[in-house]
C-alpha cells in the first residue's frame, strides 16, 4: 500500500508529498537511549534492588525515573538484582 493510499484511509487531513518512487530502496534508522537502573542509582553501600523492593517483596519505585511496574520474576525481588531495567 502506498502512502498516499494510506493518507486517503486514514481520518487525518494531513498531508504529505513524497519525493520517493516506490521503487526507491529506503532505510529505517531506529536510535534508542535509555539508562539502566543499576548504572544511575549504584551506590557503594547498597544495591538499587535494597531501596526498591520492601522486606513484604513488594516493588516500589524510590524515583519518579524509575518504571511504574517490573514484570514478575520467578525468582522474585532477588532475581532482578540480575535484569536491569531502563529508567523512563
């Protein structure tokens, strides 16, 4: 499907102007940037999984740079000493 055939489907009334045949190769660039947990919040004294999770194993975030939620781990608080995740 061509973008202009995507533009008239669409509820948008934007408009667009290609400067490219759909026989020209194009590229996609993806960039992403994100900060693990562990490497912004490392302390000497205690790990970034001390501060978040209580003594119940129950996440909370100690930043507001710091995801919502964690998916649950098997080996629960523990185990995501070892995944790092990226700070919002």
């Amino acid at each position: 499907m061509t973008q202009d055939k995507m533009l008239q489907q669409s509820d948008s009334s934007a408009s667009f102007t290609s400067n490219f045949s759909e026989d020209t190769p194009r590229k996609v660039f993806v960039f992403r940037h994100a900060e693990r947990v562990d490497g912004t919040f490392h302390s000497e004294l205690s790990h970034w999984t001390d501060r978040a999770f209580g003594e119940d194993g129950k996440y909370k975030p100690f930043d507001l740079n710091m995801p919502q939620m964690l998916p649950k781990r098997h080996g629960g608080p523990k185990h995501s000493s070892m995944i790092h995740p990226s700070l919002n």
